[in-house]
C-alpha cells in the first residue's frame, strides 16, 4: 500500500486537503480499515454495557437495581484507570497494530466464553461482572493505542478529520448500544448479547490484521520505531509529562471534574427510563440514541464551530447543564430524548477540538504514555459518579438525579473559562520569557506557540493558528 510521506519528512507543514470529494475512510484505505474495527469493537463493549445495565435494573436485582446497575458501570470502568501505567508501556513499547488485534480478540474469546455461560445455565450477577471487566481491560489497552496510531495513519492535515471521526466511534457505539443493547437482551437474553459481541470483537481484530502502520516520526533510514508502528518506550514519566504541559493539565483537570455528573447520564438513563417513563428496552434504546446520534453530529462538525476549544469547550458545558437540567423539570420522552441529542453534540465538539489540539501540543515520543494518561484521568471519575449516583438513584428520584448532574456542570466550566496559560507545545520558547525574542515582534494569541519543525522533532506543526485551534 502506498503511502504519502510524514509530516516529519517535510521542512513546511502539508496543505489542508480542499476539492476532496470522498471522505477520509474512502480515500485512506488504511485508517478507513482501522476505523471501522474500533467502530465494531466500540460497539461492542457499548452494547454489552447498556444490555447488561438494563437487564439489571429490570430483571436480575429487585430492589437495589441502581446501585447494582452503578456498580456494573464501575466495573467497566475501572481498568482504565488501574492499568494507565501498564498501558502506557505496552502502547510505547509493542507495535500498534499488534496490541489492537490482540486487545481485539481478547474480548472477542471473553464475551465468546459468557456466551457458553449464560446458554448453558442461570447467568449469576458475578458472572456479568468478570465479563465486564475482561471487556473493559482489553479496552483499555484498545482505545489509547488506536489514539496514538492516527499520525501513522494519516497526513498531518487530515488529523482533525481523523479525529473526527475516530471520535465518532464513540457516538457509532452509543447510538448501536441504544438500538441493540437492551433490545437483544429483551429478545435473546445476555446469551444473544454476549454472541454479538464476541462476534463485533473477532470482526474488528480480523480487520486490523489486514492494515500495515507506516512508522511516525522517523527519519529516512527509519530510526525511532518499527515498520508496524512500534516505538521506543518514553524517557518521561507520566508526572514529568503532565508537569511539561500545563495548560494541557488544566484543560484535563476541568473535563475530569465535568465527567463525574456527565457520565452519571449511563446510569441516570436507565433508571429515568423505569421510574419516571415506565419504558421498556425500545425506551432505553431511544434515549441512548438520542445520546450517540448527537455525539456523532458533535464529532462531524465539531471542526467547523467558530472560536478557541477554551471558548468552546465552556459554551458546550453550560449548554450540557442546561440539557440536563430540562429533564428534572419536564418529564416526557421528547424532552430527555432532545435534552440527550445536545448533549451528545456538545460531547462531540468539545471530543474533536480537545483531542485535535492535543495530538498537535504533545511531542510524538510521549503520545503513548500522555494518551493513556489522558483516558486514565478522565475516566478515573467514572467509577466513582457510577456508584455515587447509583446509591443516590435508590433513594432519589431519577428527576433530582438530573438536576444534581446540571448542576455539577457548572463549576466545571467556569474553570475552564478562567483557565490561565496558552497552549503551546512542549519544547516551544515561551516568547514572554525568551530573552532573545524582540518586543517589537509581539505575537498575536492565534500565532503564540507556533513551533519550528526543526525545534520539535517528531511533531507535526499545526496547519492553523494555535494555541487554541486559532479562528475557524
């Protein structure tokens, strides 16, 4: 297969594609190949999530189904955040597309295996659990890596749109969970469920076993990395790296605080479906697709919205309050049904212009560790809201639960707003404090932090303006 050269091998950054009439997946062989086995994969995981939630709540606990259904949720997100540094190394140290079919195929033989359980007898609870955490670990190594891999992949000019749709997996699965997961298990049962994702799982490895990574950030005698993608393990540790980014910190801090009331929604929905709109599985299946049709929207279009992602990011988080919000307040399906619909797009905007700025911002060498601490930090608060608003769905309605989610948003976007620092990328001079600078020359916010390729070995400069993705 051939492929264009890095944007390490050119002195000036490429030129943004214009006059393309196929999308990215259509003329990238390679990243289209990869995408659509995350998108499988994602799906997956997503679909046994939702399924295995519901039939919770509606079939195995009496009484507790809240905070067995939060408890679920934790589970699945836990080896996230456990494993970050163990992650970190395996993404810095094996080839790419390795470890994503092996994580693949992993959770394609676990799900295999609670298939034969469940057909064969009475699924107990702890079993659904093992399997989610069996699933949630291969994940953990599958989503980082697949992050890391979009330079390997892609030109530097097709990065945003690489991210956009990468990040679209998200919404894909969400909005396949809302119309399979709890349906299936209305209809087959966890045994049916647990078939289709052994099957979306083995699909996916099967798929990335047909793409070759082209090697970033190597010269042309091919140092640095191995044909597949692999690279030599990072010489910072991850507090070194989070310490050399700080706006980078900032900004992750922030969406930290946000994700303990906005995936709270994972187990609100459930409960909001039983309690409040006495639903049945087509009820979950509408609300999550509300959800995953307005994160894909968000992730299409998230390039196109006007301003810097600071901005951007904190409009997006008091629209979500206010979504939010309207549920506690109305109770009827084409309320939360919308409400859902812009908070996904808001998910998906902030999705794209954050992970965009952020493969531009940290050098090549730390993508690996930087990007499993990245879903490590933002997910560490997922196990957490999973259980704090599962113990408080058993003893509040699911309509105050909305309300607390709304307001929790809020102080995490006035931090955001008022966040300090430009984003500049590691390595660049600081033309505030270089000595050598000339006050005469000031630079404009959009030009601040602007890197020289040959100052920054390994990372492709920004096509636009930063620090902040610059005027759109």
């Amino acid at each position: 297969m051939t492929t264009t050269p890095t944007p390490t091998q050119t002195p000036a950054p490429p030129p943004r594609p214009t006059g393309r009439a196929l999308p990215l997946v259509l003329r990238n062989r390679a990243f289209g190949t990869v995408w659509l086995g995350q998108v499988l994969a994602q799906a997956g995981v997503r679909m046994f999530q939702v399924g295995i939630s519901w039939w919770l709540v509606s079939e195995a606990v009496a009484g507790d189904g809240g905070f067995a259904a939060g408890l679920f949720m934790a589970v699945s997100t836990l080896p996230a955040v456990v494993l970050a540094p163990l992650v970190a190394r395996a993404v810095a140290r094996f080839a790419h597309r390795s470890l994503l079919r092996t994580a693949a195929a992993g959770a394609g033989a676990a799900a295999a295996a609670l298939a034969v359980w469940a057909g064969a007898s009475d699924l107990p609870v702890a079993a659904a659990y093992g399997a989610a955490l069996a699933l949630a670990t291969c994940q953990a190594f599958f989503d980082p890596c697949l992050t890391t891999s979009v330079p390997e992949l892609v030109d530097d000019a097709d990065i945003e749109a690489a991210t956009g749709f990468e990040l679209s997996t998200q919404s894909l699965a969400s909005l396949g969970g809302a119309l399979l997961g709890a349906l299936v298990v209305d209809a087959a049962g966890v045994a049916g469920l647990a078939v289709g994702c052994a099957a979306a799982y083995t699909t996916a490895a099967l798929l990335i076993a047909t793409v070759r990574f082209r090697t970033a950030g190597t010269d042309a005698a091919g140092q640095g990395g191995t044909a597949d993608g692999g690279r030599a393990a990072p010489r910072r540790t991850l507090r070194r790296l989070l310490g050399s980014l700080p706006y980078v910190r900032g900004v992750l801090l922030c969406f930290t605080a946000a994700n303990l009331f906005t995936t709270a929604v994972f187990v609100v929905m459930p409960l909001y479906t039983a309690s409040v709109l006495h639903g049945d599985g087509a009820t979950v299946a509408l609300l999550e697709a509300s959800l995953g049709v307005g994160t894909l929207v968000g992730s299409f279009t998230g390039a196109r919205v006007p301003g810097r992602p600071a901005v951007v990011g904190t409009a997006c988080l008091g629209a979500m309050a206010a979504a939010l919000a309207l549920p506690g307040l109305i109770a009827a399906r084409p309320v939360i049904a919308g409400s859902l619909l812009l908070t996904g797009w808001c998910v998906g905007v902030i999705g794209v212009r954050f992970v965009a700025l952020f493969q531009r911002l940290v050098p090549a060498a730390d993508k690996p560790a930087f990007f499993a601490v990245m879903q490590a930090v933002l997910g560490a608060t997922f196990p957490v809201a999973s259980l704090l608003f599962g113990f408080l769905g058993d003893h509040f309605s699911a309509r105050t639960l909305c309300l607390i989610q709304a307001a929790g948003l809020l102080p995490a976007a006035l931090a955001l707003a008022l966040l300090p620092g430009h984003a500049r990328p590691a390595g660049a001079p600081d033309p505030a404090s270089d000595p050598a600078s000339d006050p005469a020359s000031e630079q404009t916010p959009e030009q601040d932090g602007d890197p020289d390729p040959d100052q920054v070995p390994d990372q492709a400069p920004a096509p636009e303006a930063v620090p902040a993705g610059g005027a759109r």
